[in-house]
C-alpha cells in the first residue's frame, strides 16, 4: 500500500456522504460484516462515520467477494469504489467496491467493542487500545478534545500566557500529605501535585497564565471520582481576587460547554446527553450548610460531602454553583484569609469581636460545583512573605522547603487569585460517566499502570 498515495486520495466517511464524485478510496476498520445470499455487507468506520460497503456476487470481482466474506471485524481494510445512493444503507449511501485489501487482519476480539457491549470497565481498560475503537468510547474523547481545545482558545483569544511547568518538585504544593516521591539522583523529590507554586510565581511576573498540565496525586483510596494521575485547566491572574477569577470561570465553562454543544452534536447523540450552557450561583460556604441542615444532609466543617455536592444539583440543575468564603482550615496554605493583611496582626483572638472572629476562620478559597460533583477550586493567593510563613507554620510546613518560592514574593508581588478545573472530572461531570477512569485514555490508579 502506497501510503502516500492513500494520504492524497483518501476521503473521510462522513465528507462520502456529502460528496459529488462518484468513484472514492476509503480507508477503516471493518466495524460488521453480513451476508445474505449473493450479497456480503461490510460495515467500514473510521473515525469520522461509519458507511456499507455492498458487494453482490458476479457484479464484483470474485477475489474481493471472498475476501469481504472472510475478514474479521476491526481489521483494516482499503477500499475504493463507487459511491450509490441506496435506500436500506445507514445514512442513504453505499460504495459498491472494485478494489479491497486487507492492510492488517484482526485476530478473534478480546472484548466486545460494539456500541452496546456489555463488557465490564477493568476488562475494556485492560484492553483500552481496543477499547478506543469503539465509537462511544471515542465521542468521549473527542468531547474532551473540545474541552480542552476550547479552554485554552478562551484566555489565549484574551491575553492570557500559554506556560509549561515543571512536574518534578522539591516540596509539597497542596498540604504534607498524597505526594509520590521520585529518586532524583542522590534526592528525595516529588511528582508535582499541582502547577500551583509555578503559576504564582509566573503571575507575578508575567501576570495572566494559562496551562494545562499532568499532576499526580498518592490518594490510596480508590473511588469512582479520584485518579492518581490526572490533568488540571488552570488559570492564574494578577491584580486579582476572588471574585474576579470567578467570573472568568463562569465565562470559561459556559463557553465550553457552548463549543461541545456546536462540534460534538453526534458525539452527544451517541452518548445520549442532553447539555445546556449552565446557569451560575454565587453562595458562601455558610449558606450552604444553612441549606444543607435544612434538607438535613451532612456537610463537614471545613468541606462539603459527596451527598452535599449531590444536593446541591438536585436543588440547582444545570447550575454551575460557586461556593466562596470557604473556612480557613479546609483549604491550602496559600489561600488568602478573609481579613487579608489585617490577620497578621489578629494572632491573639483576645479583643475580637464575634463577628471578626467568624471571619478570622474564613478564606478567599472557593470551590465550584457542577452537576453534583466539585470541579474546581481556588482562590485569592498569599502575595505577602510574612503571611506566607506563618500559614505555612499552621499548615504544619516548613517554610525553609519553601525559600524560592517565599522569596518570589519579596521583589514586587502584585495581589492574585487563581483556580484549576481537572479536565477528567469535568468531562466525568459533564456527560453524567459513572466512573472517572471513563474519562482517561490511560487510568492512573493504585492497581492500574498498564496500558
Ligand atoms: P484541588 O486539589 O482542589 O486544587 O484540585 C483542583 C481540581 O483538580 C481535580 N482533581 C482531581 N481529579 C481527579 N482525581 C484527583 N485525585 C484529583 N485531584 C484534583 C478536581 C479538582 O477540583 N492548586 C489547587 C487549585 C488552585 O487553587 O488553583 C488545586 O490543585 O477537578
């Protein structure tokens, strides 16, 4: 086969269905096979559609109808013929072959790949390169495709800095805890839990950044919404706060959510979800657990619980719900406390008022939850060294593994806010998958490393 040829000639299925030249060369895996009586059907996708391709003996080579009798599904094939329209064809349109070659033949299926196989998850991720020949498990990433295509189009269109950052660190980005260490010549480092330390630093030198980037997380626990390694959007902006990085992320989802509804329609209809370009609410973390007691579902202290981030859907679908004024103890050292500067000098709570010492336990970290499930969080970051310190000291760190990034802050640090959305969670949320790892090409997770 003349690859460079078949580059030049091949046409997509689905521009054969469009297309005015009769006589066109097709190249696929071979997703059925039929026979009935004198005619053999195949049923040739590749990964734009899917057309039948119609041989009848006698009307077509003899070489070829035996050879579309004998191949086995999910073998590659090159076919070239004449397009017919045809009344009984998926799609109205057939190609009648006058040449067929088998470019790589299938072995006998270890899983089932067809649209509604019933082949359980860890045996389809087990196999996943055959996995991904089926067509749902394609509209999945090719919907992600669109969310991560689409996210980084919406601040680069705005000014926003495309970065690269490092994925090895020397300490914990996110609390002392879920770090992998990696043997680094005569070093202990670690597999970056976030790009959060870098994008500061780069936004308080080059102002608004965007990037996305693998981060790895050692959560032994294994559920259907935590992976060892995924992916994160993220976003860092100087001269921010809170709220306006907010806004930027009711602009981004809704955006998304609008580009997967224009370019993956087929991709939707296939997977049967239903989207809307969400709603957005603003609530502070108090209100939800006013809320919550009210329908008496659970909430923790300093978090919200699964059946919270559930209840919150069900009383606001289609609902992108921001969470803000979020307790000091449930997030990270580097978020801003709610009285800002002013904290540093209110270490004793003698003298406070109730009022301020409600908000002394309060952030400027927020979450966002979407369709159930929390798909972000974030926050106005510390842009003071002295504050930095002692959050850090809280927090149980040591601010000696944390100089550069410490020092950072001592040479011209404009205040800044920034959040990440993880794209597998996201995708998870947006199209209702039961399971994360549906969302991966790969998995990551305590039992998973291969393929
Ligand atoms: P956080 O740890 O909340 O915040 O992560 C942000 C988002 O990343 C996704 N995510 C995960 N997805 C799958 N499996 C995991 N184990 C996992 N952990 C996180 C979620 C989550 O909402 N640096 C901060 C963000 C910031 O403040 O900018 C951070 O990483 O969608």
């Amino acid at each position: 086969m003349n690859l460079k040829k078949l580059n030049e000639k091949r046409v997509l299925v689905k521009d054969v269905f469009n297309l005015k030249s009769k006589r066109v060369e097709v190249a696929g895996w071979v997703h059925n096979t039929r026979g009935l009586g004198k005619i053999r059907f195949l049923l040739l996708r590749d990964v734009s559609g899917i057309i039948q391709i119609t041989a009848v003996k006698g009307k077509v080579d003899d070489k070829i109808f035996k050879s579309m009798d004998n191949v086995s599904r999910e073998s590659v094939v090159y076919v070239k013929g004449f397009v017919k329209d045809s009344k009984q064809a998926p799609g109205g349109r057939e190609i009648v072959p006058e040449e067929f070659e088998v470019l790589s033949f299938a072995e006998e299926l270890v899983i089932d790949v067809s649209e509604h196989s019933k082949t359980e998850l860890p045996k389809r991720l087990d196999w996943r390169c055959l996995d991904l020949h089926r067509t749902r498990t394609q509209a999945i990433f090719k919907i992600q495709s669109t969310i991560g295509s689409a996210f980084k189009n919406y601040f680069v269109d705005k000014g926003f800095i495309d970065v690269q950052l490092p994925s090895l660190i020397s300490a914990s980005s996110e609390g002392g805890t879920e770090l992998f260490e990696v043997k680094y010549f005569e070093k202990k480092i670690y597999l970056a839990q976030s790009p959060q330390l870098y994008k500061q630093m780069l936004a308080c030198a080059m102002e608004n950044i965007v990037t996305i980037t693998p981060v790895w997380r050692a959560e032994k626990h294994n559920t259907v919404r935590h992976l060892n390694e995924c992916r994160q959007m993220d976003i860092e902006m100087a001269f921010a706060d809170a709220k306006i990085v907010l806004k930027e992320m009711e602009g981004v989802v809704k955006y998304i959510v609008g580009e997967v509804i224009k370019k993956n329609k087929a991709e939707l209809d296939l997977l049967g979800v239903k989207l809307k370009v969400p709603k957005t609410k603003y609530m502070t973390f108090k209100e939800v657990a006013e809320l919550m007691k009210k329908h008496k579902v659970k909430i923790g202290d300093d978090d919200l619980t699964g059946e919270a981030e559930r209840k919150l859907d069900e009383l606001f679908s289609d609902t992108l719900v921001f969470v803000y004024d979020w307790p000091m103890k449930g997030k990270p050292f580097y978020i801003m406390p709610k009285q800002g500067q002013e904290s540093l000098r209110t270490s004793s709570k003698r003298g406070q008022s109730k009022a301020e010492k409600a908000d002394a336990e309060l952030s400027e970290g927020f979450d966002a939850i979407y369709k159930g499930m929390e798909i972000s969080s974030g926050g106005q970051r510390i842009h003071i060294p002295e504050l930095l310190e002692k959050r850090l000291k809280a927090n149980g760190l040591n601010p000696k593994d944390f100089k550069n990034y410490i020092d950072s802050f001592k040479f011209g640090a404009p205040p800044h806010a920034g959040w990440s959305i993880g794209i597998e969670r996201f995708t998870q949320a947006l199209l209702g998958l039961p399971n994360i790892r549906e969302a991966v090409l790969f998995p990551r997770d305590k039992d998973r490393l291969t393929p």
